[in-house]
C-alpha cells in the first residue's frame, strides 16, 4: 500500500464537518466496544451487523457512509482482537484492555462516498455529512489522479495540529531498480549516534533532535504552568502540538532519507531485532525521541528492502556487542565502555562497530534462521 498525502483547504463549515464525522466515527467505534464489553461471544461480524443498527438508530450516525461506519467497527475490532492476541500470547505486563476513546482524529473512507475530480485538483465528500467540495494542497510531483480508481482502497480524513489532511491508500507495489553494489552491511542502532555500521561509517544524530527536545521541554513546562481549562492553557497546548508535530515532520524525513541512502547502496543489510516498545518504557524525553526514531527508521529501512528487493534481516540481539568480532570471545563490557578491546585476539575497534560486524556476520551464517520482516506500508 503507497500512501499520498494531501493537506485539504477548505472553510470553517467544511472543517465543522470533518470534525463531526470524526465525532460520529469515534462514537460508533465507542458504541461498538460497549456492545462486547456488554454481551458475550461478540464477534467482527456482529460488530459489523450492529452498525447498520446504530444507523437505524440515531440520525447523525446515519449521514456517515456507509463503509466508513464499517471502518469505525473495524476500529474497535482492531482494539478488541490486539488486546486478545496479547492474552493468547502471553505479553507480560498490561494486556491492553481496550478502553473508550475520547481524541480521535480521522475518518476512513474506503471505496465509496467520495469523488476525485480528474485533475486530481479537488475531492469531494458526497454522503450525508456535508464536507462537500475541498482542495488539495500537495507536493506538485505526486499525482493521485494517474492511478486507476479501483486502486485507491481508502481514503482518510486527518485533523493535525495544523489543519486536516488527506491520505489516499492506494494498492500498488512500487519497484525500484536496484544497482547491485556487491556490498553487505551490519547496522548498530546506538545513543551517541544514530547507527555505526560494520564498516566503521557511522549516521550522526541530527542535530535538530537537540534543539527540538529543548523547546518541546519548555513547551511542556508552559502548559502546565497555566491555569486548568483556561484559555491561556488551551494556547499553550495548541503551540506544544504544533511544535510536536514540526518534530515528527523532521524525524520522518531524516529517517526517510537515511533508510533510502543505505538501502540504495548495499545487497543486504542486517540489523538487531531490538524490543523497540521495551525501550521506550520509563525513559526520558531525550531517550524516548531516539526509540521513536529508531522504530520509523527501521519500518522505512525495510519498505525500501521490499521496494528494492534487497533482503533486510533482522537477528536476535544476544551479546552481539559482547563478542569479539574476529575471535569469539566473549568480553565482558558495561555500557560506557566504547571500546572493544578483545584479551584473546588483541582486536581494538569501537564498540559498536564491533557490535555492527557481529550483527553482519550473524545474519549471513545464520541467515536462514534469522528472520525476513515483511512489511506492509511503503510510501
Ligand atoms: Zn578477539
């Protein structure tokens, strides 16, 4: 699935009626979650068949088309069998028990209920809701309009910091003719810098990162510094909100470029399968920016994998930055130890280029063994 994005401008009555059919979404998937909290045996389908109900039942839910009231029951479906899974496997901690929602901020349209003008210069909404006619506003490269319709699968409404957007899902698979470079690559995703590889070049973190995490600090403290439900805090969330999402902006973008640059250039690249949602817990702001960062930068790493054909693999993380990576030996490090110094072999390298080569090495010998993620978003 290739994602194009749109931001959609439109006026203050159309942006009314996105806002209600976010509402109407956010109630029917809440309605839905009460259904089988209430009743037992509930199943998707029965989800699915209570929509028509909710229909019947209350007008405003009835404006809403039809397969996006199916797309909200999907929602609490979505919920109910994550939460499901998690018990059937076992996930230690919270199981995630799914809970009513109260922000939501979009509405999923699939195949119906909308139309896209032929030159791809405007959309429109054309069930109950009243959004009607808006345009979209967009890097002039991306054409929605070339695609056959039948290809768009959905269509979804955002509502961000900074306005509402639209996401067209389109089923393609984009092929990208891959250069062969006859080059293999182990990848160390580390702190100090973004990732070490196994030929010693090390990704620095950008340098936004630091300066972001500042202002997003200051920003934090100005909301709470405010009175509660004051006008004045309202403003202060608004502007956090919007210098969160300029945040998010920048992590994609430098995860995009990067993963794009390493994946251009090597055949294979190998990586430690680390636990990101672990890592994420208990963390400061600081550390927490990286997780995040680390998770996309993966994600993205392995689309391009698909989109080039060039195989990402993923190996467990045992003592990858223990071993020494000419020997075998195990040498024993905490984390500040940035050197590898290896008693046996006498090999010195930075530790997480030691780690790096390891990584390389595990995925080759074991290639059969460590696993080949697949992964559905590539945009
Ligand atoms: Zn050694």
């Amino acid at each position: 699935m290739l994602i194009y994005e749109y931001k959609l401008d439109g006026n203050k009555q159309q942006y009314a009626a996105i806002d209600e059919a976010i509402r109407v979404v956010q109630f029917i998937r809440n309605k839905c979650l009460r259904l089988w909290m209430d009743t037992r045996g509930i199943n998707k389908n029965d989800l699915q068949c209570y929509c028509a109900v909710l229909a019947k039942e209350y007008s405003f839910a009835r404006t809403l088309n039809s397969q996006a009231r199916q797309a909200s029951a999907d929602r609490a479906w979505a919920a109910i069998s994550r939460f499901y899974e998690n018990c059937l496997n076992h996930k230690p901690g919270k199981k995630g028990y799914p809970k009513f929602q109260h922000d939501n901020r979009s509405v999923e349209y699939k195949t119906t209920g909308w139309k896209l003008d032929p030159d791809g210069r405007h959309i429109t909404f054309i069930d109950g809701c009243g959004i009607g006619s808006l345009r979209l506003v967009g890097n002039p490269k991306q054409h929605i309009e070339t695609f056959p319709l039948k290809q768009i699968k959905r269509v979804r409404i955002l509502r961000r910091a900074d306005g509402y957007y639209v996401q067209f899902g389109v089923q393609a698979e984009r092929q990208i003719e891959h250069t062969s470079t006859g080059s293999v690559v182990g990848i160390d995703m580390g702190l100090k810098v973004f990732y070490t590889d196994s030929n010693g070049n090390t990704v620095a973190n950008p340098r936004h990162y630091r300066k972001a995490e500042k202002k997003l600090k200051r920003l934090h403290r100005e909301v709470s510094r405010k009175q509660k439900k004051s006008k004045n805090r309202k403003k202060a969330r608004q502007r956090l909100a919007k210098a969160s999402l300029k945040v998010q902006r920048q992590r994609e973008d430098f995860a995009r470029k990067t993963a794009s640059t390493l994946v251009s250039s090597h055949d294979l690249i190998a990586y430690e399968h680390l636990q990101i949602r672990n890592m994420v817990k208990n963390h400061k702001l600081a550390k927490s920016i990286h997780d995040a960062a680390w998770g996309q930068f993966l994600s993205l790493v392995k689309a391009y994998g698909i989109m080039h054909n060039v195989p990402v693999i993923a190996v467990p993380p045992h003592y990858t930055s223990q071993d020494c990576s000419r020997c075998g030996e195990r040498v024993k490090k905490t984390l500040s130890t940035r050197t590898h110094v290896c008693p046996k072999c006498g090999l010195v390298m930075d530790r997480d280029e030691n780690g790096a080569v390891n990584i390389l090495a595990k995925a080759l010998n074991e290639g059969t063994l460590g696993h080949r993620e697949t992964h559905e978003r590539a945009s």
